[in-house]
C-alpha cells in the first residue's frame, strides 16, 4: 500500500472536536502515516499540544504566529512563539507568513512578525511553513532581507506560476505544498505542476479547509491526500505509487519526521 505524509492538516481545529476517532481511522485506512500540525497563534496550542501528545506516532506538532492572527495583540502572540519554541519537539516554525487579502491592516507588523519567525527557525535549525496569499512579492522582499540566514521549509497551499516556484528555490531549501486546490477545474497550477520536480513537491491538505474534488465544499481531512496524489500522478502521467513515495521522501528529510 502507497504511503502517504500530510504535512499541513489542522486536525485539532473545532471541526473535528466530534469525531476525531473516526477521522483518524480513515487516515490511516488511506495509508497516511503521518500529519503535520501548523500552529496559528495562542488559542490553538493547547488543542494541538493534545491531539499530538495522544498519537506521538502520527501527529508532529509546529509553533507559529499566522499572519492572521496579527492583530492588536500581535507582540504577546509573538514573544509565545518565541518563549515555548523550545518546548517541546517542533518540527517546524509555522505557520507564518504575509496574507493581504483578509485585512493590510496590520501589514506592517505581519512582516516584522514573519522576519522575525524565520529568523528564529534559522536560530533552531527548522523548517518554516510558508502562508503565502495576495502577498508575493512583500514574501520575498523579506526573503530578500534575510539573505544569508539559512532557510528550509515549504510554500504552503501553492497556487503560483513556474516563475514563482524557481523563485522560491533560489532563497533556500525550499518545497511547495501541493492540496486541494491543485485538483479544481479552473486552477492555474495544474500547469505549473507538469514542470515542477517530484523532487521539490509535498503533499497537504490544510483540513479543514480547500477540500479537493470530489468532496470540494465539504470539510476536508487528511484521507483526502489519496486524491491529491493521485491528480498530481495524473498531471504527470506517472503512477500515484511514484508520487507517494518521492513526496513521502520529502516530508520526512524536510521535517526529520
């Protein structure tokens, strides 16, 4: 059976408050062996904490201050990164990042924030999980600012073009996520993928949210990830056991799973 790594689920958000048990059987079921837990911000890391300390086995926990949650309150919310990073096994700074199409109220602070993180996963040597949306260039004009810093990690939820991607392999070690959106009608990076290396590909599925197709508009969960490696596989025109086993490769090298 191919095997599969999830390396962005939300899996401790509310939406699975009442099934978790179940949802966690299908995983496995579709031969997912592993998830990745982004952080967000302070109400999201006892519930994460605890859905990672009941299956150490299957569920990677990661800290980080989302762009979104940058908000009034953003240097309490940083400096909780900042003091509990060491806290327990990390396997990445994430999820950070500039997003503008919520608000550009506090942009300001959402970059200060994101340098700040990067630099701070160059200091523990982890990976970070990129959230990148309506914000490309600030991205890299922060990426810019930190050259020289040594960088890992992955674009998260990528939708961008091939000039995109090779611009995001010259500021570090860097993989993009590929999830749901890759498998809707009208996307864009279904033509990105045929170009794209297996080699610089991981797979996610950012449940609860960016359902793939067949199930586009109903919660989203790791079982999914079949559906997303198999339309990568399709897009390349190789065998979904291909996809399985370099994006598996991936995760585990890029988070020391």
């Amino acid at each position: 059976m191919a095997e599969f790594i999830d390396t962005h689920a939300h899996l401790y958000d509310q939406a699975f408050s009442k099934d978790i048990t179940e949802v966690i059987q299908r995983l496995e079921e579709a031969g997912v062996s592993h998830c990745v837990l982004p952080g967000i911000d302070i109400s999201a890391y006892e519930p994460m904490i605890a859905l990672a300390k009941s299956r150490p086995d299957l569920f990677s926990p990661c800290i980080g201050l989302h762009p979104t949650s940058v908000g009034e309150d953003w240097e309490k919310e940083l400096n909780f990164v900042k003091k509990h990073a060491r806290d327990h096994r990390f396997v990445a700074i994430g999820e950070i990042g500039i997003d503008k199409y919520w608000s550009t109220e506090y942009l300001t602070q959402q970059t200060r924030v994101f340098a700040e993180q990067l630099t701070l996963a160059a200091e523990l040597n982890l990976p970070v999980i990129i959230h990148l949306r309506n914000s490309t260039e600030e991205i890299f004009q922060v990426l810019s600012d930190l050259r020289g810093i040594p960088l890992r990690g992955v674009f998260h939820a990528f939708s961008g073009s091939y000039e995109t991607y090779k611009r995001i392999l010259k500021h570090g070690d860097f993989k993009v996520g590929i999830g749901g959106v890759s498998t809707y009608k009208n996307a864009g990076v279904a033509a990105t993928l045929e170009k794209i290396s297996l080699d610089d590909i991981v797979l996610e599925t950012d449940a609860p949210w960016l359902t793939p197709v067949p199930f586009r508009g109903k919660r989203n969960e790791s079982s999914y990830l079949v559906h997303i490696a198999a339309n990568i596989a399709s897009i390349k025109g190789v065998p979904i056991e291909t996809v399985a086993t370099a994006t598996t490769n991936n995760a585990r090298k890029l988070f020391s799973l």
